[in-house]
C-alpha cells in the first residue's frame, strides 16, 4: 500500500513540477517577449527594403499631392502621410521627400497651405 501512495504522489509531484516548470517559461517569455519583438522591429526598420518602400510611398503621396487640384483631397493625403510616416526617420529622406514630410507632419489642414 504504502508503494503505490508513493508512486502516486511521485506522479503528482512530476506534474506539479512540470507545471511549474511551464508557468516560469510562460512568466519569463512575457517578461522577455516584448524586449525581443522591439528589438526584431528595430532590425526591421533598418533594412534596406523597409527604408526604400516608405520612400517609394512617400513619393508616390507627394505626387498625387502636387497632382489633386482638390483641398480636400491634398488634406486627406497629408493626413494619410501624417498617419503612415509618424514615426518613420526623416533624416533618411532627399531633402524635397523631407520638407515634404515635416509639413505634413506640422500642419494639420494639409501641406503648402
């Protein structure tokens, strides 16, 4: 009797201790998780595909801009550049794409008005 008491508790303590095991893996990949996925962003916003698709888009945007003869519609492009470029470096851009760029960011109602 006493070695299946025995067996059965070393069952139950291989559990537990399993179970505790995978709740500190849990507990440590929400301490590590969000360190590691800044850091994968960060790599990924350095490359060189990230940097000449947001130019290309950048680009594409001022030349519907200068393109629309509509107010409106130079306002919704500014507010969508305001939108999409809001964190992007302008220090990587030409300095046309740049002044661009910080007039839309700076000016709510639209660029050049």
């Amino acid at each position: 009797m006493k070695e299946i008491l025995g067996f059965i508790g070393g069952v139950i303590l291989v559990i537990v201790l399993i179970l505790a095991v995978d709740y500190t893996g849990l507990m440590w990949n929400s301490f590590i998780g969000p360190k590691r996925e800044n850091v994968r962003r960060e790599i990924f916003e350095e490359t060189k595909s990230y940097n000449q698709g947001m130019k290309q888009d950048l680009v594409k945007y001022l030349h519907e801009y200068n393109m629309s003869k509509d107010p409106e519609e130079k306002k919704a492009i500014s507010a969508t550049v305001r939108h999409q470029m809001s964190d992007y470096n302008e220090m990587k851009l030409s300095p046309e794409l740049r002044s661009f760029l910080t007039r839309c960011r700076s000016e709510q109602d639209g660029y050049g008005h």
